[in-house]
C-alpha cells in the first residue's frame, strides 16, 4: 500500500521520441497494477498540451491487463508536444493558455482539479525540471504533488545521469539505417555519403551509432574481386560539436580516400559545425529559425547539407547524398538493454512516488551510478559526450582520423 496518501496517479511524455516512452508508459502501468491496483492513472495526451487543455484518458483494466504489449512498440500512446510552460507568448499563440494567464499556474491548477497526487513526466531535461517547478508551486498552494520523471533523451546528455532511455537503443537504429545508405556508395562514382545523426550539442549518440555499425561491419566477410570491399563499406570520418574540426586538413585526408577506393562515408551529429553554420547566416541577413525553447531549429538550417557542401569541392566528389537517420532511430520500440533499464527505473519510480519521493530516476554519476531518485535542482541538460573515452578515441584511430581535440 501507499506510504503516502495516493488515489490518482498522472502520466505524460514530452519533447521528441526516444524508443522508451512506449515501454516506460507500460513499465509504470504494469508496477502500479501489482503494487496498488486501486489507484486511478489518467494519462495527458500530447505532455504538456493535454495538461493545460484538461485533454487526458483514462487506464482502464483492458489496458492494464495488456500493458506489456506496449513493450513492442516505438513513439508514444498517449502522444507527444514541444511545450514550454514558462513560454507563454508561443503558448498565447498556439491558443492553449489566455493572454495574460501565467501558464504554470494554468497547469498546477489543472492538476488539482484533477486531483492528481503523482505526475510521472518521461521526457529530458526541460520536461522534468518544469515538472519540478510546477510541484513547488503547488505546494506553496497547499496542494502535496509528488513528481517522479524518467530521462528520455536519445542524445544521452542529462546531468548527472549516466545512461538516458532509449539511447542505446537509437544508436543501434542509426547504425542499421547506415548499413542500407552506405550501401549506396557504388551508385555513382567518387560518392560522398553524409549521414546525419541527431544530437543538438552532444555527440554521443553520432559516437554510438557509429561504433555500433563499426561492430557490424567487422563481423561481415568481404569479396573485394568482386568489388565488395569493405574498405568502401567503413566510416572516415566522425564530427561531433565536442571535438574541433580543421575543414581544410580532414578534406585533404579524405581526398586520399576518395582517390583511393572512389567514396567517401561521414557520420556527422546535427550538432557538430552549428557555431560556423550560424555565422554565415547572419553574416548573409540570413534568419536563425528557433523553436520555442530558443533553439536553431536544425531541421531548417540543415547541418548534413552544410558539410555535403564543404567537402564536396575539396574532394572532387561527383555525387553527394545526405540522409538523416533521427527519425527512423528515434521512433523505434526499445531494444533488449533498453527494456532491462527501463524496467529497472519504472519499478524504482513507482516505488518512490508510493513513498512521496521526488525525482528524476538515474544513474547518479555523482553517487557511484547508483540508480536513485535525483533531486531535481541537480537536473540540466547539456551534459557534453567525452571525446577522451577508450572506446571513441580507439574508434576514431581505427578509421584513421587523427585524435579528437577539444572544440
């Protein structure tokens, strides 16, 4: 039974997909289903956008009965949404609060018409830590909100955690992805082949993926007389936004392998080269688009297309295509490792919100990595991806890029 007083229990996912929020969604269900069955759990369709528009369903017996399906699946059941709450000029404009109602009000009081006791937030940094906020304001209203968030983010860059949900996950997707797209090396000659992996300001996951496919590639046999050759088939490059890049000493590197083998493959995070994309646009007049947390929106600025550009005269490349693997990786059910943490981490979450403790559940860096209940003044973002580790540096020598330096 409860340790505190609980009778309703609220669930919401925010920010982009991660291969996580479905099977994290059913993790939470199942727990609460076997702990303390007479609890009600409404879910917020859309994050944040159902909690301020009163949008939300409930978990019925049906669904609790077969909550382990939702293991199976990528995206999200109860749906998705970019919604900052201390934004609330874009909020104003998308007509989900009133001109001149503060939103995080709008939001707390929502939760306490609704009387929920638990909101477990599955999202990154900013999803949590406004959750955060909004049980601080509560409480100032007399209303006890106990929140306990999961980390979902495909970039694993949440501070402290070790290891975000559905980040290995997306980097296996990502390296799958790149086994159809290298493969298209020989569809013309003297092929530049830039694959863009998301990750805004960590390259972790570009890091990941490109080892993961590395795994693949030396596990695969070659016939190089026929042309099958797998030295056109590997990575030559990998950028990341924490390692400084020299445009002019990489494409005289890899002008050597294009002479040599006639292609060119480049795993590069959306990230990686930003700083220099957005000088020449304002130097140009040119607009920086930015979403409602003020980011660049990357996806308008397109970084992939930009290094495309950079390097495609300095290597004499006759064809360049770029692909994008973010989508196809993000939206993926989770796979076994990930299933193991997102077990571990729902149990634990469900156990805490019983007892009235607040958190984000995580590997605390800080704390040895144990798996614990992070107070929430410790929760940002940008945690940066460790160009020093083995793992990277051995990567990086293996395709015979010279050492990563500090950007």
């Amino acid at each position: 039974m409860p340790e505190k007083s609980v009778s309703k229990v609220a669930l919401l996912t925010a920010g982009g997909f991660a291969p996580c929020l479905s099977a994290a969604i059913g993790g939470l269900i199942e727990r609460y289903t076997a702990l303390a069955p007479e609890l009600e759990i409404i879910a917020y369709r859309y994050g944040y956008q159902g909690l301020l528009s009163g949008d939300s369903i409930t978990i019925t017996d049906e669904v609790r009965a077969d909550a382990g399906l939702l293991d199976h699946f990528g995206g999200s059941p109860i749906g998705n949404s970019r919604v900052k709450l201390t934004n609330a000029a874009d909020l104003v404009e998308r007509g989900l609060v009133a001109e001149g109602v503060d939103p995080l009000q709008a939001a707390a009081e929502r939760l306490s018409a609704d009387g929920v006791d638990v909101l477990h937030t599955i999202g990154g940094d900013d999803t949590n830590t406004t959750a955060a906020d909004l049980a601080g304001y509560l409480a100032e209203h007399g209303h006890d909100l106990t929140v306990v968030g999961l980390p979902k983010t495909i970039d694993n860059d949440i501070v402290p955690i070790k290891q975000s949900l559905g980040a290995w996950t997306a980097a296996d997707q990502g390296a799958r992805y790149a086994q159809n797209i290298i493969a298209e090396h020989n569809s013309g000659s003297r092929m530049l082949i830039v694959h863009e992996v998301m990750g805004r300001n960590c390259g972790w996951l570009t890091a990941a993926t490109a080892a993961a496919y590395r795994r693949w590639h030396q596990q695969q046999r070659w016939l190089p007389a026929i042309g099958l050759d797998p030295r056109a088939w590997d990575i030559h490059g990998v950028y990341v936004p924490e390692a400084a890049l020299d445009l002019d000493a990489e494409a005289a590197r890899l002008k050597t392998v294009m002479d040599e083998i006639g292609s060119v493959n480049l795993f590069i995070s959306e990230g990686a080269g930003i700083d220099a994309i957005v000088e020449q646009l304002q130097q140009s007049g040119g607009e920086v688009p930015r979403d409602p947390f003020g980011h660049v929106k990357l996806d308008k600025i397109n970084p992939g297309a930009w290094f495309g550009d950079q390097f495609a005269d300095r290597l004499d490349a006759q064809k360049v295509l770029v692909q994008k693997s973010g989508y196809f990786s993000r939206s993926a059910p989770a796979n076994d490792q990930d299933l193991k943490l997102i077990k571990q981490m729902t149990e634990l979450a469900v156990d805490c919100a019983l007892r009235g403790e607040s958190g984000v559940i995580g590997q605390d860096v800080e704390h040895g990595d144990q798996l614990r209940a992070i107070e929430f003044p410790r929760i940002g973002g940008g945690k940066p991806f460790d160009i020093t580790a083995d793992w990277f540096t051995e990567l990086v020598a293996a395709i015979g890029q010279p050492a990563p330096q500090p950007a």
